[in-house]
C-alpha cells in the first residue's frame, strides 16, 4: 500500500491556527529524498502520523500521534503495535 498525505484548516486574519494533517502507511523510502541520511538508521516497516495544529502563529500548539504496527529500527530494535503522542 502507498503512503498518502492529507492535510486541512485554517489560519485566521487574527492569526489562529486550526490544521489538521495525517501522514499515512508511510515507508522511509518516501522520507529520502527530503533527509537522505534516513538510510543510516536502517528503518524498516510504516509509520502513521497525524498532526493537528491549535493556538496562534505566534503560539502554536502541535500534538502529534505517530503509530505503527511493525517497526525496525538498526537492525537491532523492534517494535510491535507502537504508539507514541
């Protein structure tokens, strides 16, 4: 399965913030071209990601979820079922 990117909001003349955006299924492979030094951590498997983004430009609030059903890190570390936020 493909990775996917969605994302929607606003950002008020006021400068309040409302964004919401989910990173879906995504592979390292997907990340490279934007940090090649990804390959150095030898990551293996997916990872889903949803961000939403409150309070002002000035102020901003970001929480974030990331989850995964496999992943390796190393070679050396292995998650099963990760959820982190």
């Amino acid at each position: 399965m493909a990775g996917a990117l969605s994302g929607s909001g606003t950002v008020g003349a006021d400068g309040k913030l409302n964004i919401k955006a989910a990173l879906e299924n995504i592979q390292p492979g997907a990340i490279a071209p934007f940090y090649p030094d990804i390959a150095q951590y030898k990551i293996k498997g997916a990872v889903t990601a949803g961000a939403t983004v409150t309070g002002t430009a000035k102020a901003p609030k970001i929480d974030l979820a990331l989850t995964s059903s496999s992943l390796g890190l190393m070679d050396t570390l292995s998650f099963k079922n990760l959820k982190v936020s």
